[in-house]
C-alpha cells in the first residue's frame, strides 16, 4: 500500500488532460500495445472522443516510477458527464487540477473541482500549456487561488502544491520556464510526495466498491473498482451485495490488475489497488464485493439527479426499416435499459405509448447516447428535450443553469438583449483587453436552441460554458419558438426545379435527389408558420418556348442539420428521425388534417366525425 498511488485528472474541457497523460505514459516507459504507440491521445479510444476531441468515459491506466505504482484516472471534463467524475472520484486518493495557462480556471474545473474538495481529497495544480501564445502563468495562479476560496476550501486545500508543464512538450518544471524543463518526471515527484497511500488493511475483510462496468466478449460483464480492505484471489469466493442490499454468493473467474493501459492477469491483488473481475452476471455501479463470512457494505454512490428528458420511440415514418439493423420496440427496450447497466446519471421510464421517458444530465449527454446507438444500428425518433420540474412545498421548480460568456467588446449588446428574452438574470460583467466576460443564471429551459444563435450573433468569437446551478421557480411566459418549418407536400426524390422556387421562402435543408417524404421538414420558413411546399416538382417539358427561357438562377447551398442541431430546432409538434444513414426532422403528424384535427382537439374542441 505504501507503493501505491491512485489519482485521478481532472480539468476543463480541451486544457489538455489527455495530453499530458500521454506524456505520463510514454515517458515512465510503460508498454503500450504496438496499435497505440504511433497515435495521439491514447485514452481517448472512442470513436466519439476523437471526432469531438473531448473526454466522454473515465479511464483507467496505471504507470510504474521507481518502486511505486500510480493508478491513472482519465475523468471527463464537461458537467454533462458528471456522473462519470462523481463515481471514478471515489477510486481515488487525490487530484491533478488542469489549469490552462492562457484562460485560467473554467466553469467545469468549478464543478470537478468541488466534488473532488468535498471528499477531501489532495490536490496538485499544474498550470499546463505555458508555451500557448498569449498565456499568463501568474494570472491563471491567481484566479486559481480566487476559485479554492470560493469553493470554501479549508487550509489544508489552499496549501497546495504547483506545477508549470506543457503537456504537447511533454515537460514540466516548479518554475514558468520551459527552457529550464527536461521532463516530465516533476509530476511524478510531486504525485510520490503530495498524495497520501490509500488508507486500507489488508487485515480486515474484503470490501471492493464497483465504480464501472464494461463488457467483454469472453468473460462476460467485468466490474472495476478501488479494493478498500481485504486481499482478493483469483478463483475466490465472494459475496455481492447489491443496491438493495440483498447478498448473493459468486466466484471469481478473472482477476486482473492495470498495466498501462492493459488489463492483466492477476493471482493476487492487495487492499488500496484498483482490479477488474469477472464472474458475477448482474453487477451494477455501486455496489459491494465482500468476504463471504463478514459481508459489509460500503455507502453507495450519491449522483446529482437528472435535469433534461426526452422521449424515445420506434421509427415509424414512411422509410422505417429501410435504413437501420435494429428498429423494434424490443431491440430499443433492451438497449436502452442495457445502458443504464453503465450510466448512473441516466433514467429511462417506459409509458403505456411504447414510448421511454429517457433522463439525463444535459441535452449533450443525452445527444452523444442518441449519437451512439445510431453508431450501432438502431433507427428511433426523439422528441423535443424538455425541463425535469420539481414540486418542493406546493411550488414548481425548474433547473437553472450558472452560463460563463466570454465575447469581444463589440457583441455585448446583441448577448445581452437574447440573455434578457431567455429570462436570464447578470451576475457578473468584467472588461479586460477589449473582451467582456459575462455571468448570468438562467433556466435550463431557456439554454434550448441557443448555441447555434449564440454562434451566430458573435460571428464564431464567443466562448460560453454553462454548469447546473440550483432549482428554482419558474418564471413563466415562455415564448414558443419564433420560427416555422417548411413541410414538404409530396413523398419522393426533391428536383432543383422544386427548390428553387421554394428556397426564397427561408432556409433549406436539403440538396437535390434526396429521398423525402410527405410531412417531412425540408427547411426553415423566414416566418413564424409552417407552410407546406413541393420541393419534389419537376418542369414540365413542352415543344413552347418563350424569350424568359433559359434565364439563370442559383441554388443556395443548404444548410446542413447535423444531430445536435436537429434536436435545437425542432418544436413541440416535430420529432428527430435519427437512422445510420440519415437524421431527418418531421412532423409528429405527416399529413396536415391530421396535424391540424389534433391541434383542435389539443385545445378542448370536440367533433363528432
């Protein structure tokens, strides 16, 4: 135990964690399979992850410096996946806090932060990217300093350790110099000097808390998690207790241990290290694995409540089936109820409509599952994400959200006056070399739709970043949203011919040959209703020509809707197609009698048809 260290990496979304874990790999000279030795980012093994560049599921990998053996934990940095941070924290015994040079601490280093301060644990600050233009070292201590205070740190917290590193370089050193740096092993010293063992015995029974679960082909589900007490053999018989409590005896049939990124064979693993096992069918985050004559239970992960939920259902739109491997309610029931094997942070409810009230932490949350079962073959439709309310006294609750915007000068205006329509309150303006940051708290419902106009309104400069706040009432008099859709009339290919005409009307979607069909939304009319269009129409070919024949017109190029900026513009009454193939937006009612028969009856108007 007293060769042991396991810290987890915390930081703000791109302040270079995954970096500068690279660096700690390569450099303590731990083998890595020949498949990663030639690539960057070597945590960052998902698809996903490396196509958005962000960390999205906590890792593990474990170095050897000297005699002792450090166990690395890669956590996300965006509050979305915040429920990843709460559980992999509780595998560790202190913190690595990434702070980037240049823009100092950011919101999610706010909310990693505390959690990591409220079990106490020990904290390294490496001030990271010194050689990044325009940064300032000095500053970002500063604000670093300013931010413990804030969180309420006590002097044991405040008294922390500093290093200066550039993770790209591979180098750090106790000074802002990089020319004085050689290495990367100052972080390794201060991680041998500053995080404490972990406190454990190999005396008393065996306590492990599961913290993830991944699947493996072979060896079926395989739980990972820190052993608090006890020593645990391959070949031994255990006692699972689950969530409630209820005790059930198994045997390990694998035990393994972290070397580099690889998972080994183990024999035996002692108390304060982190081990993967296999041999117990229905292990979930969480729970137990004790001694089979003394089984106590260690206190379960708390996680914050879900804030945003959407429903999920079948695809039942004239191409359901053509494009997707797995599109029945049974196939999506399985899957979806299967992922909440992995993701403490995500609910899932089915109603008497086939349908499942899915619950996450955010709308990005719930667009990278929605992303990833797309990846896998699944054809669903999504509604529009909605608020998670609260009644706490006979009042209705809302989540709010604290926003961090940091624009030039010369857009304040334009974000302040959306801010104000979005039923946002300021906190906080400052000015500094010509840039404005702004603070506001807001309704999480007022965030919906925003990102791609806050894109827009600072002509790409802006930089937000949002973090839960609290729940509190809600202020009412929303607006619905301010545009309408253009809806298509017809089902088959769209003609250039057809969109030509229509695309002065507003925004367009969709090229030319695209496979459409009646109800489908093909674009973003320039007013508030919704119009029905044929973009499908072809020009009718006759043997008479007149002198305006033959005049030029243009094709705008159309806007491409991507996931996430589907799910932004769709309204109450649209729905997200989402297949492998394609993400198409409609119109929960193709036809428009039967959209407008249940608008009537909506609003309390009955008929006798």
């Amino acid at each position: 135990m007293e060769n042991i260290r396991n810290i987890a990496i915390i930081a703000h979304v791109d302040h270079g964690k995954t970096t500068l874990v690279d660096a700690l790999l390569r450099q303590s000279k731990t083998h890595l399979n020949k498949d990663v030795v030639n690539q960057e980012m070597i945590m960052d093994s998902n698809e996903l992850e490396r196509e958005r560049g962000i960390t999205i599921f906590s890792k593990n990998a474990s170095v050897q410096y000297g005699q002792t053996k450090i166990n690395i934990i890669d956590t996300p940095g965006h509050a979305d996946f915040g429920g990843e941070v709460e559980r992999v924290l509780n595998m560790a015994d202190g913190c690595l806090l990434l702070i980037d040079a240049k823009e100092g601490p950011m919101p999610q280093t706010r909310f990693v932060l505390k959690k990591a301060l409220e079990m106490g644990h020990k904290i390294i600050v490496v001030i990271n990217k010194i050689d990044k233009q325009g940064a300032d070292p000095a500053r970002a201590l500063e604000s670093t300093f300013e931010l413990f205070l804030e969180l309420g740190s006590g002097d044991h917290s405040l008294n922390f350790p500093i290093i200066y590193g550039s993770g790209r370089a591979g180098k750090a050193g106790l000074e802002p110099d990089l020319s004085k740096m050689k290495d990367i092993n100052p972080i390794f010293d201060a991680i041998i000097k500053h995080i404490p063992s972990p406190i454990a015995s190999n005396e008393k029974p065996l306590q492990m808390l599961v913290t993830l679960i991944t699947p493996d082909d072979f060896k079926g589900r395989i739980a990972i998690g820190r052993i608090y007490n006890g020593i645990i053999k391959s070949g031994q018989e255990i006692m699972h207790i689950n969530r409630q409590g209820a005790q059930k005896k198994c045997k390990i049939t694998s035990l393994m241990t972290f070397i580099g990124l690889a998972r080994v064979e183990a024999k035996e693993i002692n108390a304060g290290d982190i081990v993967a096992i296999a041999g117990i069918p229905d292990v979930t985050i969480g729970e137990t694995i004790a001694d089979t004559e003394n089984p106590e239970a260690l206190p379960l992960i708390n996680i914050d409540q879900p804030t945003v939920k959407m429903s999920f259902m079948a695809n039942n739109s004239p191409f359901a089936g053509k494009e997707g491997e797995f599109s029945t309610t049974r196939q999506i029931r399985e899957r979806l109820f299967k992922e909440l094997e992995t993701d403490v942070s995500l609910r899932v409810e089915e109603n008497d409509k086939n349908q499942w009230i899915v619950s996450g932490r955010g709308e990005l949350h719930l667009a990278i599952l929605i992303e990833r079962l797309r990846r896998e073959g699944f054809e669903i439709q999504v509604s529009r994400p909605q608020v998670i309310t609260r009644e706490v006294n006979k009042k209705i609750l809302t989540p709010y959200e604290k926003i961090f915007i940091e624009v030039p000068e010369q857009y304040q205006g334009v974000i302040m006056q959306k801010m104000g329509e979005r039923k946002a309150e300021i906190k906080e303006m400052r000015v500094d070399r010509n840039t404005v940051f702004l603070e506001f708290i807001i309704p999480t419902r007022g965030l919906f739709g925003y990102k791609n106009e806050f894109l827009t309104d600072t002509k790409g400069l802006g930089i937000i970043n949002t973090v839960f706040f609290q729940y509190l009432p809600d202020p009412g008099n929303w607006k619905e949203k301010n545009h309408g859709s253009l809806i298509s009339t017809d089902t088959g290919p769209t003609n250039i011919y057809g969109l030509t005409n229509v695309q002065d009307r507003g925004v367009l979607f969709l090229g030319a040959a695209v496979e459409i069909y009646e109800g489908q939304v093909v674009g973003q009319n320039a007013r508030s209703n919704d119009i029905r269009v044929n973009v499908c129409k072809e020009k009718a070919l006759s043997n008479m020509r007149s002198k305006g024949d033959g005049g030029i017109e243009y094709f705008k190029t159309p806007k491409t809707m991507g996931l996430e900026d589907a799910l932004e513009y769709i309204g109450d009454d649209e729905l997200v197609e989402v297949t492998p193939k394609n993400i198409r937006i409609r119109k929960m009612h193709l036809k428009e009698v039967d959209g407008k028969r249940a608008e009537r009856e909506a609003s309390g108007v009955k008929f006798n048809y």
